[in-house]
C-alpha cells in the first residue's frame, strides 16, 4: 500500500487490519458487540483517503442515529486533516434529505419542503380521516399511520398495493389522499424521505449513473437493521458490480438486531452476500469496551437465543467489577438510588457524560429526570418527548415555517387561531371545504371566505406577510425573536398560570438557534456557490467549514444554499432533539435501549428490568419477540465499559397506573458468579410478593392467561391484587406505627404529604414522605411526629 497509511493501521489487531485495507471489494464484517467494527470501518474511511484511492467526496457512509453519525465525524476528523463537514456521512433519513435538498426539482419539492415528524404526520392522517368522513373507530389514525409507512417502506406507492378486501380498498384511498395533501402542503415524511430518493434514483438514468459513479466507496454501520427499501436504496446507490473497483463495505451483528418489529431483515445479511457477491466475510473475535464480567453476562444471556450465525467473543481485559444488581421498592427510590450512585461515580472523577441511563420505553425517564432535575444534576434526554415536539416550540416552528412556507397546511392550522384571533371552527371548516374542493392550500383558499372570518384571515396572512418581509435577511435569533413577539406567543404565555416554563423554552429555542449556527457554521454570510464542473455535490471536499453541513447541499442547479432558517426547521425535524443540559455541557445521558446502540459508556445503568416492560409486553406471544427482547437486552449490557447496573423495582407507575411487578426472566439466563446484588436476594419486602405472584401466574391467574390469549393492552395484576394488601398491613405491623406507604399524613413543620416507602422496624423505623412543599424526606419515626390525615 502507499506509504502514509501506517500510523493510522498501527492499533489494530490482524483481523481489523485484514478488513481496513481489504481491496475495493464487496465485504461483509460479520462481529459482536464492542469488537471494533464501527472502528474498521472509520478507519477504512481515513486509510481509503489518506492512501489516495478516494476523495472524501467520493464515499457515503450511513450510521443510525444522528449521535453516532456526528461521533464517526469527530473520529474521522482527528485521524485526518481534511473538512470532515461536506461528506456524505450521516443517517439514511439525513443523507435522503441532503439529496432531496439538492434536486428538489426533479423531485417535484419545493426548494423549502419541510419534514413532518411523527406527530406531525399523525394530525395530518387525522386531517384526511376527517375530510373523508371516515369512522375513527374502524381507521383508527395511528393504525393507518402505520399502513401508510410500512407500505412506503415496502417500496410500494397507492396504485402498488395490493386491494385484498373493502378495509385495505380503503386504506389505499386514505394513503392516496395523504400523499397529495402532503404533496399540496410540501411536506414529507420519514418513510417518504427514503422512497422519493430512491424512486428519483430509479427513474432518472443519468442522475443514476453520476451518483453510482461518484460514490466509489458505500459503507454501512448497522448493517443488520436495515429494511427492506433500505437494502434496495443501498443497491441503488451501489449499482451494478463494476470494473473500477467500487465496493459496498457493511459491518452488522445480528445478535443486535432490535428493528425487526419495524421491518428489519437479518436476512439482508444473507441476500447481501449473495447479491454483492461478497468476497470477503471476516469475523472479529475480541471485544475491545468491556471487561470480563459484563462480557460474560452478555454471552451467557445471548446463548439462550436459538437464531444465530453464532460468533465468539473474548476480551483480554481481566473481569473487573462485578455487575451490580438492585431492587427497589418503587420506580421512585429506583431514581433515587440510581442518583445517589451517579453522584458517587462523578465525585470519584468519572465525567457524567460517561454515565448513562437505559431504560426499555420513554415513559420511564420522566421519574429519573425528576430525580436529576430537583437534585440540580445536568442531564441529556435522547428521544423521548423532544424539545422539538413540546407544544409551545411546535407553535413557534409552525409561524417559522409557514414564513418559509405559507402552503405548509398543518402549520397553518396550527397557528391561525393560536393565540385567539377571532378564526372560528365554522370558518376553517369553510376554508378547509374550499381548499379541498380547489385543491388548493389553505392560505391560497382564504381569499374566497368572507364576513368577519374572512377578515381575520386577511389579517392573519398580513402578519405573515410582515414577519417575512421585515425578516429577511436577518439572522436566526433575530428572525425567532421578532416571530415571538410579532406572533403574539410571548404576550399569550404572559398570561397563562404555567405559562413561564413555556417562556423559558421559547427562550431555550433561541439558544437552540444559535447553538445550531455556531455549530453547523451557519452564519449570516453563509454565500451562495457555484457547483464546480463535475455535478452536484461533488464540491463538498473543498467547501468552507462555514457551509459543508452534513445535511445541507447547494441546489444542484444554481448552487444555492438554503436559507439557515430552512435549514435550522430541517433540523429541528430530523434531529433527536435533546433538552436540559445546554450543548457542550457535561450531563448524564438518558435514552432508550433503541437510541443506544453502536454507544458506549463508562458506567451504565439498565432500569426497569422488569417482566411485562424488560422483555416487554407486547412480545412475550411469540418466540421471535422474546429474541429481539433478548437481543436488546444485549445491546443494553455491552454498552457498559466498567461498570454495569441492573436494576428493578417492585412497583411502577405507568401510564397513570400502578404496576406490581416481578422481576424480568433475564436474570435468571445471566451467570451467578458476575453479578452482585446490592440488595438481599430473593428476601424481604418485594420478593415475597413477586414469589406470590410469581405462583398465581402459574396458575394461570395473572399475566399467563393474558398472554396465553394474545391480548396486547397493558397487562394489570389481578383485579385488587390480594398480595399487595397483605404485604403492606405486614409491613406496617413490622414497624409498628400504623403507616402504610400511600397514605396521607400530616407533618408539623413540613405540612402534608403522602409516605412514598417505610422501611425497618422499632427505633429503627424509617419512613420516606413527599411533601407538596419541601420536596421528598426521609424521617425517623421514632422521632418525627406524623399524623395520619385519612
Ligand atoms: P457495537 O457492536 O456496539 O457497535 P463495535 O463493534 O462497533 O461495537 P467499536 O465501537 O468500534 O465496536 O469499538 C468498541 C471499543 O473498542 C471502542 O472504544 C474502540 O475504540 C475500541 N477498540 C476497537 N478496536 C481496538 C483496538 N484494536 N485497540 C484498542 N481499542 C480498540
Ligand atoms: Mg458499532
């Protein structure tokens, strides 16, 4: 090889060097978790690069999620000296909006389309259930939602599905209808996104060849939770097998495949190799992240998986620390503990953001973020009820948006009575009736209303009008600035009894706005270039840091570049947008099992394990559910480099409910001698109960016979759960002072609350209490004086 390259290669073991500088060949790295695949694979880029056998205009690489494609950037930028910003490495929706961005035309967008994410795109079926007088019941919105994505994902257009009964006749129709008021509106969807490139790819022969020519080099991380419109994107994007070398390089592991339930194929895995005529299939063995403990975990529990393409894993680090195990009494004193660990961990010098927490479903993080918040610890949500998606940021994006551009219906709707300006239901239902019947937008409608409705719609499109006018040219923190006060959303939040907390996010989408322009380098002198003589995109290696964004590409055509303003709303919509903690801020990170994957972590903490929510509900009816369950619950421990928790909690309020729970089957598939628990096992309090509970199931009273039947609600111990009953009466009898944990009580300096735990007995009686005011103490009966208040 071109000398160079050595300093680059020198870390790596036989297997990854194989694979780094294997010739430009179709290759399949097939290896568990932490064995350095996402590794080979940035490091292919750098030494494909550094040896000259590629620019960086000539490789796409597609990770995941938008953390690990910002992290590949990073890993990349160090290992070279070259403007990592233009090249076309990022997620499959990011890199589709980047190619969307640059041939709008041609895909029939306008230059402004905008991103629906997935409540968007919820109200709007919503909107074509409505205009097409359907029953709710029998279409009901997120089921057709649902339709309308997978069939996209299948590749498959209205007049492609296949019309098997009346119900599907009349989902094709709802899906038809959808697309042209997405069409009408310029907006796009996730699945959209991904179909129209592909489709643009398909029928334009020569953007076709530029394209598979330009990108000698595909690399894909995660190969095995690719779909299947991604598998043929990725075909598309490949072409034919050629003679010049280009090659698609995909790294995968398919005991982390956890996107099944959304049409994943581990089976891509098997058709890639036979399609690509793949060459080379190297296996990597040793596992760089973990030490021994938390690896040994890890395989003993995959072992109880009876799909695999079986691949062995070791590490060379000794066993460290023993997985710690710990059960709580409430998901509450789950959060606590958990946050007195972190705490710990960062007061022995561990940065917090090599902390982090997983938990199986969203709904769980509103407790521990609870507990960090009131205890002033920074932390990062990924996912989750976005910063983006609360309602008072959704308001200022909508007037943002309908600023670049007004035909944008579902923000209009959003906002044209929002503060009140007078717009009744009768009249958008009027305009929504003259919209539909013209195949208009609404804003072009509105001219046709008249009356007092009609007025205030002409004022509501001279405020637009204005706000676009006197912004212009201005930059983003002027531009939101003066929407908020122009639009009348400050004012409106002035006045509102809970209204501060949305000010200060109005505020926070300020600081979001700048963050994004100093980041992304997306300032007000941010010019227009022209597209040098090779085609589109192909400038991106020599592009001022100041405009190569990964998801911004000048229009193919005039070399445009889009306004920061669209710019920011594109990312506003695709971004896993994060709250709390400011960028750059050290903070604990939160995220689901999902969002974690390719991640790693100094200490991680898996919560919620426990049956019903890790493995979940919904997949204990079949064996192919608990195996995704199980490869989940995979990817969560080998996140962890040294330490690893696993933790459980005997109740858990969910969805407005209180959940008994039994602790999840997964302990019992990982091996004794590496965890510790932390609490006694199998004593006390909780596991009696789960005992208890653990017997009714099996006699086929409790989540058993649920399951049996195949029922996917929320499954509930049995009606007024005898066992909870007698657990508590036990344990107030135990400590003698007549509590039980829920009920009212009365302090003196402290006023009311509600006991939240109790523990011990006599002298030794401790009760835990929340009070509306002071916040949760813990007291010592013998001590505080507590009145029971019911
Ligand atoms: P996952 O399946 O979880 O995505 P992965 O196979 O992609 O894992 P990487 O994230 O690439 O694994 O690597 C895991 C860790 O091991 C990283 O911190 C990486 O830097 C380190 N690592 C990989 N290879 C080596 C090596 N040869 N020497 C030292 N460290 C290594
Ligand atoms: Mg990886």
């Amino acid at each position: 090889h071109p000398a160079g390259g050595e300093s680059l290669l020198r870390a790596l073991n036989p297997e990854q060097l194989a694979a780094v500088t294997l010739p430009a060949e179709p290759a399949l790295i097939l290896a568990g978790a932490g064995s350095g695949k996402t590794r080979v694979l940035t490091t292919r880029i750098a030494w494909l690069m550094q040896t000259g056998q590629v620019s960086p205009g000539g490789v796409m690489a597609v990770t995941f999620t938008n953390k690990a494609a910002k992290e590949m950037l990073t890993r990349l930028g160090a290992m070279l000296p070259v403007n990592v910003r233009g090249m076309w490495i990022g997620t499959f929706h990011g890199l589709c909006n980047r190619f969307l961005r640059a041939h709008w035309k041609m895909a029939a967008l306008p230059q402004s389309f905008q991103i629906l994410d997935s409540g968007d795109q919820l109200s709007a079926v919503k909107r074509v259930i409505k205009a097409m007088n359907l029953d709710e019941e029998r279409f009901v919105p997120k089921q057709v939602t649902w339709f309308i994505a997978g069939s996209k994902e299948e590749g498959l257009r209205p007049k492609d599905v296949e019309i098997r009964d009346g119900q599907t006749q009349k989902l094709v129709e709802v899906y038809q209808a959808y697309e042209d008021q997405c069409q009408r509106e310029g907006v796009v969807d996730f699945a959209e996104l991904m179909l129209r490139t592909f489709e643009l790819m398909r029928d334009h022969a020569a953007l076709r060849d530029h394209y598979q020519r330009r990108f000698r080099h595909i690399l894909v991380d995660e190969f095995q939770d690719t779909n299947r419109l991604q598998y043929a994107w990725l075909k598309m994007f490949a072409g034919p097998p050629r003679e010049d070398g280009g090659a698609v390089f995909a790294v995968g592991d398919d005991d982390q495949s956890i996107y099944a339930f959304r049409g994943a194929q581990v089976s891509n895995m098997a058709d890639f190799e036979r399609e690509f005529r793949v060459k080379h299939l190297i296996k990597l063995e040793r596992n760089y992240r973990s030490f021994g403990n938390i690896l040994d975990s890890a395989n003993h529990l995959i072992s109880h998986n009876t799909h695999r393409l079986g691949k062995n894993l070791r590490t060379e680090a000794g066993p460290g620390e023993p997985v710690r195990v710990q059960e709580s009494a409430s998901d509450y004193n789950e959060a606590q503990w958990l946050l007195e660990e972190a705490q710990q961990l960062h007061r022995s010098g561990m940065p917090r953001r090599e902390i982090s927490v997983l938990y199986r479903s969203n709904a769980q993080s509103r407790v521990i973020e609870s507990a960090l918040f009131n205890a002033g610890v920074p932390y990062r949500v990924y996912g989750g009820l976005r910063f983006f998606e609360r309602a008072e940021v959704k308001h200022a994006l909508a007037y943002l948006r309908l600023i670049e551009n007004p035909n944008d219906d579902t923000s209009y709707l959003r906002v044209v009575n929002f503060p009140t300006r007078g717009i009744g239901a009768r009249t958008l239902e009027q305009l929504q009736d003259v919209a539909r019947t013209s195949g208009r937008s609404l804003w072009q409608s509105a001219s046709a209303i008249s009356g007092k409705g009609g007025a205030n719609l002409a004022a509501f499109h001279a405020l637009i009008d204005k706000l676009r006018a006197t912004t212009h040219g201005l930059t983003l923190r002027e531009i939101i600035e003066q929407m908020l006060q122009a639009s009348g959303l400050i004012d409106f939040y002035r006045t509102e009894k809970e209204g501060a907390d949305r000010i200060e996010n109005l505020e926070e989408l300020v600081n979001a706005a700048e963050a994004f322009v100093t980041q992304e380098g997306f300032g007000k002198d941010a010019v227009a270039l022209p597209v040098d003589e090779q085609g589109p995109g192909t400038l991106s290696a020599g592009l001022p840091a100041a405009v190569a964004d990964v998801d911004v590409t000048p229009d193919a055509e005039t070399g445009e570049i889009i306004s920061p303003l669209a710019a920011f709303l594109t990312h506003a919509a695709l971004e896993a947008g994060d709250n709390q903690a400011q960028a750059g801020q050290d903070a604990v990170q939160l995220m689901t099992v999902h969002s974690a994957k390719g991640l790693e972590f100094d200490a991680v903490f898996i919560t919620g394990l426990e049956e019903g929510l890790f493995p979940h509900e919904n997949s204990l009816s079949d064996a192919d559910g608990l195996e995704e369950e199980r490869r989940l619950m995979y990817v969560a421990i080998t996140r962890a480099r040294q330490r690893l928790y696993l933790s459980f909690s005997q109740t858990r309020m969910l969805h407005g409910q209180t959940r008994y729970n039994v602790k999840s089957r997964f302990f019992d598939e990982l091996p004794d001698g590496a965890l510790k628990w932390l609490t006694p096992r199998n004593q006390g309090f909780g596991s009696g109960y789960a005992r208890d509970y653990q017997a009714a199931w099996q006699r086929g009273s409790g989540l058993g016979s649920m399951v049996g039947a195949g029922r996917q609600s929320a499954w509930q111990p049995p009606a007024a759960p005898p066992v909870p009953a007698r657990m508590v009466e036990a344990a107030a009898k135990q400590a003698g002072h007549g509590l039980r944990v829920g009920q009212g009580v009365f302090h003196n300096k402290f006023g009311e609350g509600v006991v939240v735990t109790l523990e011990g007995t006599g002298a030794d009686a401790r009760a835990q209490v929340h009070f509306g005011r002071h916040g949760t103490k813990w007291l010592a009966l013998s001590v505080a004086k507590l009145t029971p208040t019911e």
